[in-house]
C-alpha cells in the first residue's frame, strides 16, 4: 500500500513537471479527484503528453480506445493502478 | 453560405446523399463544357451575393484588412468596392461549382500543378506520416481528391457529429478513396489519441487551422494576421511538437479556369522537443503558417474563404 502511494505521488510529480502546472505543489493534486476538463481542467493535448511521459518512464503502453483512456486518465489512482499492472521498467 | 466550412458542407451533401445530383452536374460540366456552367456559377453568386448580408460584410472586413498593406491593396487594385465584394463572393461560388463537379466523377477535366511538394511525397515514401495545417483558403477539398491519387492516407479533423456517414458518402462516392474524417471532440480524450495513432501507421491528419472552434474551450494563440490581433486555435500547432512528427502548410489554390495548384510546404520538423519549449514551437509554427496565409491572401485575394466575421471586434 505505501508502494502505490508512493507512485501516486511519483504520478503527481510527473503531471506538474509535463504540463508545467508550476503553481501547484503535489500534495494538492487529489489522488481520487477528476484530471480532466473537470478537476484540474486538462485537455485532450494533456492527456497525450501525459501519457507520452508515462510511457518513456514506465514502458507502458497507452492504447487509443477512447473508452479505456476516459477511465484511465480519470485520476490519479487510476493511472497509479494501471501502470502498477503494466509497467516494465 | 453563412458557413461555408467544408465540414458544414461535408456534413450537407453526405446528408442528404445527392449522389445522383453531384454525378449530374459533373455530367453538365463535362457534357455542356465550363462557358454553359458560369451561368450556373454567376447565378449562385447573383443568388448569394444578395441574400447573405453576413457575408458581404465579412468580405468587406476582410478586404479591407488586406487593403490596409501596400501589397494588398496592389493585389486588389485599389481600396475594395462593392464589385471587390462581389469578385470574392463569385470565387466561393467558383470553388463550391469545381468542388462539386470532382466529386461527381469530374476530375479529368482539372489540371494540377504542384509547389514545393517534395519534402511531403518523400515523407509518405518513407512512410512517415506528418501534420497539414490547411486554411479556409482556396480548395481544401482538392487536397482531398489529390491525397486519392497519391495515394497518401489522409485523416481529416473536423467538428461533426456525422464522420460515420460522411466516411460511407465519401466511400460510396470513391471507393479507392484513402480519406477518412476524424470527429473532433474536445470534451474527450479521444481524439488526440486516434491522432497518434494515425501519425504512427505514416499517415497524415489534416486540420483547418485557421477558425476557432464554436463554443469550444479550448486554448487560444494569439498573433498578427493581415495587420490585426487575431486569434487561433493552438491546439493543432501543438501536435508536431508533441507526436515529433513533419508539419505542413497544405493549401490548393485555383489558378485560373479548371486549373489548381497545391502548396505543400514543410514548416518544421522537429522530433524530441523538449516539454518546456512546445508551446513556443507551437507559436513559431503559426508564425510561419500566417506568413504564409499572408502571401497567398496577396497572391489570390479573392480565395480567402471566411465569410464571417473573421475579427469579432475589429
């Protein structure tokens, strides 16, 4: 449990340092709370940024079903889940 | 007429799946030749030059933009006139008339010239796919007509909510054609994805990047365009930065009668941006994208295709 914590806040890190939201500090992101146009108001470039960033750091593969990508980009704890179960490196 | 964007009008046609009516006025064109389809063309321009008022005032604004430059006005020949407004709106009249005939099955009857086009083709031979930015300037749809024949996959971004059955029309119309419509929805994450996905099979996506989209949040550049602030959507000047990917300037202008020539310009080509420095790569691509908008609104005064008020407050 404190290893996916952790993560989440390893995940923290990354957003802010990706889309330079230089004028949040980690501990402000909600692992639960909406990433996308709701919440933190990120847009679809974001998202493709994000996941960029996740891949070259974790060896994910970020698919484009739409579907999975809306529930996969929906929190922070989500995306923590997914690259727990799929990372390689 | 109020929405001449070849979305709307993608949209239109593939509604009501006049197939029959587009392979008709091919068959005029070609039967009757192009001195019997000016009347037609006149008559739509007469027809819509005087219902839209909307659009004859947007003409004016834009032409008295252009008029504003020495080299614009040179390019009118003088301050805009009601026969100025008239000339711009029988262009769009022109370009929606040659439009409709390729799609009927009328393309022989066009010549094509390319311009700087070899940066593009070598990109398709290798297989890498890249971004077009292309305007409401001169004909986007034969680009459209071009990419079938070259063979290059061509993925269109557009606001619609009807890209299945603009696909099927287009299918049926052309059933070797390798265009396909991607809806743009900003309210997912879904398009910036097929949009990479696209990029890595080698293929291109295509956007108009010259309108904010209506009622859209989306995130705003700002820029001179023909002397005036002006604002466009940076969305798609940010994609080449992200996905490292070719970006091209793609216009096809008409040059005279059944004549057309494309401009295929690379703009920037950059792989391994780094985070920081994308959204000032995005500003330099729109840089270089007016500058370019600029010139052929010189070149071809009459095709810049925005008959709404392209500057809200101006």
């Amino acid at each position: 449990m404190a290893d996916l914590q952790g993560l989440e806040l390893e995940i923290k890190k990354l957003i802010i340092e990706v889309l330079a939201l230089e004028d949040v500090a980690p501990e402000e992101i909600e692992s639960e709370a909406a990433l996308f146009i709701e919440g933190l108001g990120l847009d679809s470039i974001d998202a493709l940024e994000l996941a960029i960033a996740l891949e070259e750091r974790y060896g994910v593969t970020v698919e484009e079903d739409p579907e999975k990508n809306q529930e996969l980009f929906s929190s922070v704890r989500s995306l923590a889940g997914f690259v727990t179960e799929n990372r390689t490196k | 007429m109020s929405e001449p964007a070849p979305s709307t009008i993608w949209s239109t046609v593939a509604e009501r799946g006049s197939i029959g009516a587009l392979r008709f006025l091919a068959w005029f064109h070609n039967t009757l030749g192009q001195r019997a389809s000016w009347i037609l063309i006149y008559g739509a321009a007469v027809y819509f030059y005087l219902r839209t008022g909307v659009a004859r005032a947007a003409s004016r604004q834009y032409l008295e933009a252009l008029a504003a430059s020495p080299e614009g006005r040179a390019a009118l020949g003088g301050p805009p006139t009601r026969l100025s407004v008239f000339r711009h709106i029988l262009e769009f009249s022109i370009n929606i008339f040659d439009r409709v005939v390729v799609w009927g099955g009328g393309i022989d009857a066009y010549r094509f010239t390319h311009d700087e086009s070899g940066k593009l083709f070598s990109a398709a031979r290798t297989g890498r796919g890249g971004i077009l930015l292309s305007a409401h300037l001169g004909s986007f749809d034969m680009l459209r007509v071009l990419s079938d024949e070259y063979g290059l996959v061509v993925n269109v971004l557009m606001y619609t909510d009807n890209a299945e059955r603009i696909n099927r029309f287009f299918e049926k119309l052309d059933p070797r054609s390798t265009v396909r419509v991607i809806p743009l929805d900003p309210s997912s994450m879904r398009t910036t994805f097929t949009i990479r996905s696209c990029i890595e099979r080698g293929e291109f996506v295509a956007v108009l990047a010259d309108r904010l989209s209506p009622g859209a949040r989306e995130r705003v550049a700002q820029t001179t365009f023909l002397g005036r602030p002006t604002a466009f959507p940076l969305s798609p000047f940010l994609l080449g930065g992200v996905l490292g990917c070719p970006v091209f300037v793609a216009l096809c202008v008409r040059e005279g009668r059944s004549h057309y020539r494309t401009l295929l310009r690379s703009i920037g080509d950059r792989s391994g941006v780094p985070r920081a420095e994308r959204e000032k790569y995005g500003q330099d691509l729109l840089e270089r994208y007016v500058a370019i908008l600029q010139e052929h609104c010189i070149r071809t005064p009459y095709q810049w295709f925005n008959f709404y008020p392209f500057w809200p407050k101006a």
